[in-house]
C-alpha cells in the first residue's frame, strides 16, 4: 500500500506546503500488535505482548518542497475497540522547541478518498 503524507504550513494563512519538517507513520500489524512498545495487551485474546526495540511498520522522512513524504507499507491490522487506523504526524521545529501534529486516518476514510 502507498501512503502519501501531505504537511501544510496553516501558520501562515496562506496553507503553503510544510517542506523540510519530519513526517512520521505508524501502525499495526495484521494482528493488531505495534513494534517497540513495552508489555502491553493489544486484545482480542493475543495476550501480553512485548515489543520493546523491534521497528516495524514505522517510518520517518523529510517532506520535500511540495511538503510529502511517501512511504511503502502493508494494510494495518484491527484490535480490539479500534477502528482500523494509520497514526500520522508531522513535526515542525521553532528556536529550541518542537511541536507536532498528530492525526489517527481510519482506513475506511483513506480508501474512501482514494477512489473518489
């Protein structure tokens, strides 16, 4: 599955592209179980699962001067009590802070809009 990220500056007014910030992804497996999380129980009868220091299905890139980042990944899992979902950010920098935005796309609205 492609997944194209799309950053805009709203800081403006003028919603001009957010290039040279970092955009990150995150979701699940086909069982509903993240990488690099300490004991938890992601349900569904899977049980206590530890996944502390393994990566995957996770990413981070620079956005280009159009303000994306694409990233190659598989079709997130269900767990339960969730809707299939993709975690997204987009980090921005300012003097010696970081703030960033933080989104969860339900699948259903990304292949909704994929094929609009």
């Amino acid at each position: 599955m492609s997944l194209k990220i799309i950053g805009i500056d709203s800081a403006t007014g003028s919603c001009v592209p957010a290039h040279w910030r970092l955009g990150r992804h995150l979701h699940c497996n086909a069982v509903g179980i993240y990488s690099d999380e300490s004991s938890y129980n992601p349900g569904g009868g899977t049980g206590v699962v530890t996944t502390t220091g393994q990566r995957f299905l996770r990413g981070y890139q620079i956005t280009d001067a159009n303000g994306e980042v694409k990233f190659t990944t598989i079709c997130p899992g269900l767990y339960m009590g969730r809707t299939i979902h993709i975690h997204v950010r987009i980090r921005t920098w300012s003097n010696s802070s970081d703030t960033s935005t933080l989104e969860r796309l339900r699948l259903a609205d990304l292949l909704r809009r994929r094929h609009q």
